[in-house]
C-alpha cells in the first residue's frame, strides 16, 4: 500500500523563508549570523506573519552564507540538533498522532511540501525496507538536502520509543573528506555513502502502533495541514486544482466554477489549461476523491457512509460504484483487507 509521493513544486522554484531564519537560529550556535549579506537580512528578520516564499537561488545563497561564516563543513547536519522549524513541528506531531508507522509515514509523504518545497519525498519498498529517498526540484543547495535528511532521521528515531531498529539505514552523499564525522552526528544509525539521500525503515514495524496516537488531536492537525499547504505556490495548475478540491471536499460544492474563482480564471479556461497539461477537471476531481477515500478508511474514524458524503457523493452506492473502479473491490471489503493486514502484519 505504499505507493505515494510528495507532490511537485513549480518550474520557478522557490522555497518557504522560514529556512533562512532557520539557518539563523542554527548559527547563534557559532556566535555568527547571516545579518552581513545585504540579500539576506531582510529575511532573517521577517516578522511572524502571512506565509513568505524566496527563490529557490536566494536559499542557497542563505547555504552558501551559512556555510562559509560557520567554518563548519556539517552545519546543516547539525541543525536538527539544535532548532526545530515549526513547520516541521506541526508536521511531525501531526504524524505521530497516527495509529501507526505506516500511517504517519504517509501522512508526512503527504505534506512534505510544507517542510520543503525543493525536494520530493519518495516513499516505496526496497530489498532491504521501506525506502525514504529526497528527489531534487530544480537545483536545491546540498546543505539544504542534507538538513533536511537530519531532520527526517531525528524525526524517525524519536518515533522508535522502544528502541527497535526501525531507522535500518541512514545513506548521505559523501561531500567532504570526513566521512567518519558525517557518522558520528547519527551515532545511533547505521550511515552509508552513495548517489542520493535516503533513509530505510524496517517494513516489519509499519503497523506498529504508535504509543503517541492521538483520533482525537489527529483529524485537527490535519485540518491545520491543509490549510498550510493550500497556500503553498506550485507550478503546476493541477496541483493547485487538486488543492482547492481538497478543500472543498465535504462542502457539497466542488464544481469547477468554485476551483477557478480564487485562481481568477474562468471555468472554461481552466479546463483548457488543464488540458495542456494533459488532464481534465474530472480526471483531477476523481483522483482527489480516490485519494481520500483510500486515506479515510485506512484512518478507521468514519463510516463508510459517512466517508461517502464527506466525499461529496449524493449516496453510498455512488460511492461503492466509484471506489470498484478505483480498486477493483468495494469500499466494505478493503476496509476488511486492511484490518486482517493489521491482525497480521
């Protein structure tokens, strides 16, 4: 069942500034600042506010800063260590509510884009377990891929409460000529060295349940995910659409005329723009309900009725009749395919 990706960001790629006052509470460490670059000290001293996006060239050049004023080859290795980004906060508590790994797991695959929208969370088996690799979009610095990667262990081995192993491998990308103190950061890991950052969780412990699962705070947190990823900027009008849609799902209304008015465009030349980008309103429509749907009863909070009109369907046989064609099975039976998996994982 883990077949999910982050979604993509956009052809201008930029990213969320919080990185750039991270980095700034990450060099307090060093007694440094970025404070002396002319580009970067209106960022850093931004005040809390409306979500505030730089170019993907400006971050790095916040990397580059960051790099040469701490004389520190792992700075960004370090910076889990010592300041927590809300975003990646909010994210990280959101997945711990799950019911279990695989849960959150998908959980934070789907909202990677708040934490960072230069890379894409790929998440799928492997030979050895269940491979998290970061994809590059555009040309992220690697301090930027390396942070994040720390943060993305952190968060792992935190979650492993019992201490079982399920972070199997951390790999990095050798990028200086010290690799031994690239393995000492993660000295609970075993660290490997190859073409792309990845971390491999042991497949045996995704229906671990969680000691931190909370049904009640869970569906909160998410609301207040979606809102933030709502605002994200993306390339691609699809994403956008599918987006809106998401949004408006259990509102009754997820006609396109609701989808175009915010982007300020007409129905009609939204559905053309669609189509040059291969897909239609309907296609994307059908994939978020799909998406839903599969998330919702996985979830186990709702009723397949219930799940059928917060769907927006009219009623459940519209929904059993959806989800067959989706699946391939009813709604009834892959809701008892996923508990017998949990019986016996």
């Amino acid at each position: 069942m883990l077949e999910y990706s982050s979604s993509d960001s956009f052809a201008r790629v930029r990213e969320s500034a919080f990185w750039l006052r991270a980095m700034e509470q990450a060099l307090k460490q060093y007694g440094v600042s970025l404070g002396s670059s002319s580009q970067l000290a209106p960022w850093i001293t931004l005040p809390v506010g409306q979500p505030q996006f730089v170019d993907q060239a400006l971050c790095s050049h916040g990397w580059s800063e960051a790099l040469k004023v701490s004389e520190d080859p792992h700075f960004a290795l370090r910076m889990h260590r010592v300041f927590v980004p809300t975003p990646f906060a909010t994210l990280a508590l959101a997945a711990a509510a799950s019911e279990h790994i695989e849960a959150a797991l998908t959980l934070l695959t789907r909202f990677f884009s708040l934490f960072s929208i230069q890379l894409k969370l790929m998440c799928e088996p492997d030979d050895e377990g269940i491979a998290l690799t970061l994809r590059p979009i555009g040309s992220p610095h690697q301090q930027h891929v390396e942070a994040v990667i720390g943060y993305l262990a952190r968060y792992f081995n935190r979650l492993d409460l019992d201490d079982l192993g399920l972070v199997r491998k951390l790999q990095l990308v050798r990028a200086d000529e010290d690799p031994e103190g690239q393995r000492r950061l993660f000295s609970r890991n075993t660290v490997e060295f190859g073409d792309d950052y990845r971390l491999v969780l042991d497949r045996r412990l995704m229906h671990k349940p969680l000691a931190t699962s909370s049904p009640f705070i869970l569906p909160r947190l998410i609301e207040t995910l979606e809102a933030m990823q709502a605002v994200l900027p993306s390339h691609a009008l699809s994403e956008q659409v599918k987006r809106r849609i998401h949004l408006l799902l259990g509102s009754g209304d997820i006609s396109a005329e609701r989808v175009a008015a915010p982007l300020n465009i007409s129905p009609r030349h939204l559905r053309r723009k669609l189509s040059q980008e291969g897909t239609s309103y309907e296609q994307l429509a059908d994939d978020v309900r799909r998406e839903a749907a599969l998330r919702m009863i996985s979830d186990g909070q709702l009723s397949l009725t219930s799940i059928a009109y917060e769907l927006g369907f009219l009623d459940p046989s519209s929904f059993t009749r959806a989800f067959r064609r989706w699946t391939n099975m009813s709604p009834t039976a892959y809701r008892r395919e996923l508990n017998r998996s949990d019986e016996n994982p």
